[in-house]
C-alpha cells in the first residue's frame, strides 16, 4: 500500500504503509515544523526529478538496503524499490552511535521486508 508523495522526471516517491496500514514517515513529516518540512521537499523534489542526491550530508545508505533523508537531526528513512521510492519511517538522530538511531534503523528495515512481501 501506498500514496504518491511526488512524481518526478526520474523516479516516484510515495509514502508507504506498515502491515497495519499506518504511514509512519508522513504522520512523522507532518508533525515537522513548516521550515522542516520544507527542505524535505525540496530534497525529495530533487530526487524524483534527477534521480539522485549527490550531497551525502543530505541522504545517506544506511544498513539493510534503507537510506535516509536527512536535515540536522531528522531523519526519513527509505528504500528503492525499482524507480519507486519508499519513504517508510520517519525519526529524530541524536549520534550515530545511540542505541535508539540503531533500533529506528532495524525497525525500518522490518517494515522495508514486511512492504516488499505484501506485493
């Protein structure tokens, strides 16, 4: 199940549900203050119109095929799935090292495993 976030000359962002049919990165991006939002939007623009972002400090490759949409401490976390681009999570990043970030990135890998088997 999904939900078209932008359709770009290269690629197609949407908002992907969890088995429970719950869209955890879009109650994450709108519960974002305006200013935050608006720079997702300007990446995920970015990447659904070239396909890419080439700013590593923007988006980066997490662990088990998930990449992050990043804007200082906020994350949303994503996977492709052909030219389809699955926002799946949404999360706040204190370190890279905290026991918390690892758990939001497993858990975004569990729902990346549980969108794909329910195609």
């Amino acid at each position: 199940m999904s939900d078209v976030v932008r359709d770009g000359a290269s690629r197609k962002l949407v908002w992907g549900a969890d088995a429970s049919g719950r869209y955890r990165a879009r109650e994450y991006f709108e519960g974002l203050r305006r200013e935050e939002r608006a720079k997702f939007e300007a990446l995920f623009r970015r990447l659904a119109d070239t396909g890419e972002i080439k700013d590593k400090t923007k988006f980066v490759k997490e662990p088990a095929g998930i990449y992050c949409f990043k804007w200082h401490s906020k994350r949303i976390a994503c996977f492709f799935d052909g030219q389809e681009v699955v926002l799946i999570d949404g999360f706040g990043k204190k370190t890279n090292k905290s026991k918390r970030s690892r758990r939001r990135l497993e858990t975004a890998a569990r729902l990346r495993a549980e969108y794909l088997k329910g195609k």
